[in-house]
C-alpha cells in the first residue's frame, strides 16, 4: 500500500478530497506537523482484502465439540 506525506495545513484545507482519494486509491497518508509525523489516514479494509478473506471458506468434518478418548502429552 502506498503512502502519501501530506503537512497538517494542507490536510486541514484539502481533508474531504484527500479522505475520498484514500478510499478510492486505498493509499495511506501521513499527516505531519513541521515536519514530524503526528497521524496517518489509511482505508477501511473491505471485503476481499487480506483482513477477513478467508471467512466463511473452513468446513467442518466432524464433531467438533464431544471430549476424545486420546490423552494428550500436554495432560500428563
């Protein structure tokens, strides 16, 4: 993911169109203030990004929560 470095001043005159530009290029910004970085503005994550992809993809093969007959090392 990118990221764009953007003065606070510029942020604070420009931060509606600078926020719509994050969520359509899901780019970070980093807002600094004389130079020193004090925030950064990155996109939600949405449905297909890293964050949550695998949902709804495991199968279950078998019961699951009946207690087995097989003592574990870890037990002993």
């Amino acid at each position: 993911m990118k990221s764009a470095i953007v003065p606070a001043g510029e942020f604070k005159a420009r931060c509606l169109k600078l926020l719509d530009e994050v969520a359509e290029k899901r780019h970070t910004l980093v807002i600094t203030k004389r130079g020193r970085p004090v925030a950064h503005v990155s996109p939600v994550p949405q449905v297909g990004d890293f964050v949550g992809s695998m949902r709804e993809t495991g199968e279950i093969l078998g019961d699951i929560i009946s207690p087995i007959d097989v003592e574990w090392e870890a037990m002993r």
